[in-house]
C-alpha cells in the first residue's frame, strides 16, 4: 500500500482525511468488481479524465427547478392579490356566475402543492446522492450512509409514508429531514385554504333603487278616532332609517292616596281621591263593588301646566267592600303629547322599533304672521336628530278640540251588587278590566294615540327626504383569516431554502446532479464485496433489504472516471487489515 499514489480530484482535499477514508474502504484486488463491462481480458482505454468544477453548469442544471420556484412564488403573489383585493367584498360573479370562486382559489393552491412538490422530490433526491457521497462522509467524518437509504430516501420524495421514515431513519440530523417535514405538511395545504377565508353573510346597500320612504311622522299634530296599524315598506331583506323625531302621546298612572269616611247617620262609607273623586258604599250592603273615572285638575300633573301640553288628567277608583275587608285601587293617570325619536329597522323582514328619547317641554307661543296660537316644543336634544329649522307643535284650537273629545270618554261609572253589573259606557268596561294594571294600559293607550298622531299629523319640512331609509340585501361577503396565510408562504419559503441549500452543498461536494434520475444508478459499479452477499436477494420481496440493505456504503468516484459503491469498514477493521496487507 506503500506505493499507491494519490488520487487526483476536481477539488483540493487535505491528504490526511482522505487516507483516513481511503483506509475504511476495501482495495484489495478481485477477479470481478461488480462493473457490468468487465472482462479481463478486454484491453482497457485510457482512463477518463475527471470533469472540472463548473459551478455556472451545475447551477444550470436545476433550471426546472427555478421555474416551479417562480409558479410558486407567483402563486403566492396572486392568491396574496386576489385575497387582498376581495377581502370583505361580495364573492365576485365570474364568467356570469359559471365559475366559482372556490375553484380558483383551489386550483391555485393546487399550482403551488405541484410546484413545491416538485422543488422537494429533487432536492430529496439528490439528497441521498449527497448522503453516501464520499466527499460529504469524508468533510463530515460522517459514515452512516447505509445502501438500503436510497430506497428511503426515493420514497421519502413520493409520498407521507417514506418521509416519516425518513425522520426517524435520520433522527432530523440531515437536511433531508426538512424535504421530509415539507412533503408531511404539504398534505395539508389545501386544508388550510378553507380556513384562509369564509363566506359571512353581510348587508349591502341596494344602490340601483330610490331610497326606502320615511316612516309616518309629525311635526303638528291632531288626533283622530280611528287607530291603523303603521306599516313600513322595505325594497329589500333589510332596511335602516336615521333616527325619526316625531310628535307623540305620552301617557302614566300614579297611584294616589283614598280618605275613607264612615258615617253613622247615613250608615255609608265614603272613599274619596284628593281632587274630589269618590264612591259610597252602604256599611251594611252585602259584598258590592264600586268603579268610577272622572277628568280632574290633577294632583301630580296638573292639566294647566305651563311646561307640559296635557290632553286629559283623569283619577280612577275602584272599591270592593265585603264584611271581611275592602280592596280599592286609587291612581291618577294622564296623557300629554311629547316628542318621541325612535329607531326604525327591519332586519331580515321582521320590523323592530326602538325609542331612543321622549320630550315634553313646551311652550306657548302666541300667534303671527307665521303660524297661529301654539304649543311648541323647546330645548329639544340634539340627539333626538331634529333638523335646526323645524318647528314642532300643536295648535291650541286643535288641543281644545281634542280636550272636549276626550272629557266625556273618561267619565264613567261601574257597579256591581249580587249579579247586577251596570257599566255607564264601554269604555267604562275597557278601563275596569285594566284597573289593575293601569301602567300597562296606559302605555298602550299613548302608543295607539302616537300612531293616529304620525297618520294624521302635518310635515312641514321641506325636505321630504330627509328620513328616508336605505335598503339592504344580504350577501355572502368574502372574509380573509390572514393568519392562515403564514402557512402556505412559511412552506414556499423553507422549500426554496431547503433548494439552494442542496444546491450549494452539492456543488461543494462536487456532486454530479442526478436528482431522482434512475439511469445514474445503472452505470454506477457495485463493490464485488457486496455483490457477493446478495445470493437470491433478488428473487423474494425485499430480499435486497435483509441482504445488503444495512451494508455501510460509500459512493466514490475513481480515477478512471468510475463511480463506484464501496463498503465501509470500523476503524478497527480497517487497520487489521492494512497490517495484514502490509
């Protein structure tokens, strides 16, 4: 051994580490060493001169590459564009609704899985060239490359099952692991495009048609008999109003306080309210009951108010008396026209209304030139959304005329002795079968005034339009997770990595780039040391595995240009051997 001459290689390599190898590896002279042209005796050429670096060649040879680097990057691009420009906007109509947006989105996705498959497969591949690669195992003192790693390494570029094994094969010690990792994730790549975006159903203004009429209002108001119902007409699914000022009834009940008096003279008790309003009850009558509602000056409101326009202030009483005890209700109870500003909304064709604020402040304003004799509304808030010109009030002609409409309808009487009922009018009937809930009744009361005032009531503002609505149908609304958008663009990123990387380590190397090329391994000779363990190998399934699958194999290029698999020995065994060679 004393007398072999170095080799001469494309790159310079320290002597040293190179016999450190040389010394693992099995020289010895043998009949056949595995190439398939051997024949003793066939007169040989001239040896073929090793190839220089061309490091300009070699970066050339991954041009395929380069391009499914640009479709990916390209892809990420666009699907970054498409989603920026369509991020919470209408799903677009494309090719007149024949075409879905999902399957653009998808079949991009797609684009990019393809071409970062691609990148992958070849830098994995031509991984495991660079993994028994003599000038790797030689820089790294790394012997590890087993010939059954090819196998896995093909097969850790094909699919989820060879990668896995690839990872545990390697622990995650080689730059292969992150092709691994990448083809396991890129599983999921299409997965994680359903979580990118979401369909959400948002309102969207309906802009091809005349606004949405305002609801009924009025800003002079009057009252009539009739009560309708208020209808709003909506063009659309939804539909929105500003907030709508309005001339109102307001209307409460307040319980007050009864005086009762009994007289023995007249043998009666007599219950009485502070403004006057009473009944009497004979002591000595069987069970009896006693109803009755009268107008009144008021004790709580007072109808002459000179800061409140009051339509009626009238006092309920009601009395029961038996001779085991007495029940009674004493309540006071108005109405007033107010200001009201309410929210009208219709959503999803249900009709919701919201008070926002009552006012009752008026003032009486005397006539001129520019109206009659008036109650008018002041100091109105602004957030009642009252435009700064209008005027909103009520004639005093119109409130009288009302006032002696209203009178007679709340004076009434009911009586009840044995089985004899006697109600003084209809109303009167109406009244006593809400005597115990008088706040309620009240405010249904005011709430069915408020809708004859809005139909019968004058707008006097110029501008009809001002509270009209908008229309609105729902949409499915493109809504981007951008989170989601880290996933595909991490993985474009490491893929590309993981490319130039295996690029540059090959070139270094000096490691011809073959990738996933079979016809490479048909030319490369077999050490005749290991073709001698395969015996039948090759007739049963995976019979190559057991034989030589776990034989540590390094692949070295000789002299003559041969690329050749040899076996790797222990140093212990290398220097046995040497000695005896010696």
């Amino acid at each position: 051994m004393s007398n072999d001459a170095p080799y001469s290689r494309s790159s310079a390599t320290s002597y040293r580490p190179r016999e450190t190898l040389r010394k693992r590896l099995r020289l010895q002279q043998i009949e056949h060493d595995g190439a398939v042209d051997d024949d003793d005796n066939t007169e040989e050429g001239p040896p073929r001169p090793l190839p220089k670096s061309d490091y300009k060649s070699i970066y050339k040879w991954w041009n395929d590459e380069y391009r499914l680097v640009a479709v990916c990057v390209i892809g990420a691009l666009v699907l970054g564009i498409i989603f920026k420009n369509y991020d919470k906007q209408p799903i677009p109509q494309l090719m007149h609704g024949n075409l879905d947006f999902d399957v653009i989105i998808v079949a991009m996705f797609t684009c990019v899985r393809v071409a970062m498959s691609g990148i992958v497969e070849s830098s994995i591949s031509q991984s495991a060239w660079i993994w028994v690669s003599e000038a790797r195992q030689r820089r790294t003192n790394d012997s590890r490359a087993r010939l059954e790693d090819f196998k896995i390494y093909d097969e850790a570029s094909r699919g989820l099952w060879g990668s896995l094994y690839l990872l545990w094969r390697l622990r995650g010690r080689h730059l292969a692991c992150i092709g691994a990792l990448i083809v396991i994730l890129v599983h999921g790549l299409e997965a994680s495009s359903q979580q990118l975006y979401q369909y959400e159903g948002q309102p969207r203004e309906i802009l091809d048609e005349p606004k949405v009429a305002a609801p009924e209002r009025s800003d002079l108001g009057i009252l009539s008999v009739d009560v309708k119902n208020l209808n709003l007409e909506c063009s659309g699914v939804n539909c929105t109003w500003p907030i709508v000022p309005t001339l109102a009834v307001c209307g409460e009940c307040n319980p007050l306080d009864m005086r009762t008096m009994c007289t023995d003279k007249t043998q009666t008790c007599r219950y009485s309210l502070p403004m006057g309003t009473s009944v009497e009850i004979s002591r000595n009558a069987p069970t009896t009951e006693r109803f009755r509602t009268a107008a009144s000056e008021g004790t709580i409101h007072h109808i002459n108010s000179t800061t409140r326009t009051y339509i009626s202030v009238f006092d309920v009483l009601w009395v029961m008396k038996s001779k085991r005890e007495t029940q009674s209700v004493a309540t006071e109870c108005a109405l007033w026209f107010c200001m009201k500003s309410y929210n009208f909304t219709i959503i999803e064709s249900q009709f919701h209304q919201e008070l926002i604020k009552s006012w009752n402040t008026t003032r009486f304003e005397l006539s001129n030139s520019a109206h009659g004799d008036e109650y008018v509304f002041v100091d109105v808030p602004g957030d009642m959304n009252v435009a700064p010109e209008s005027r909103y009030s009520i004639s005093r002609k119109a409130l009288a005329a009302l006032r002696r409409f209203v009178d007679p309808l709340v004076e009434t009487t009911y009586e009840k002795q044995y089985t004899i009922i006697n109600f003084s009018s209809d109303w009167a009937e109406g009244i006593y079968n809400a005597r115990e809930k008088l706040p309620e009744w009240i405010n249904r009361f005011s709430i069915s005034l408020t809708n004859e005032v809005r139909l019968h009531g004058e707008v006097r503002d110029k501008d009809r339009h001002r509270y009209s609505g908008r229309a609105y149908e729902t949409v499915q609304v493109i809504v981007v997770d951008w989170l989601w958008m880290l996933f595909p663009t991490g993985l474009i990123m490491i893929s590309i990595y993981h490319l130039f990387h295996t690029i540059i380590r090959g070139a270094r190397d000096g490691i011809s780039v073959w990738k996933s090329d079979s016809l490479p391994m048909l030319f490369c000779r077999i050490d005749a040391s290991i073709l001698a363990k395969v015996g039948d190998g090759m007739d049963v399934p995976n019979g190559l595995d057991e034989a030589v699958g776990d034989v540590k194999v390094c692949l070295w290029r000789e002299d003559d240009g041969d690329w050749v698999f040899k076996p790797i020995e222990s140093e212990e065994s290398s220097s046995s051997s040497e000695s005896d060679s010696d």
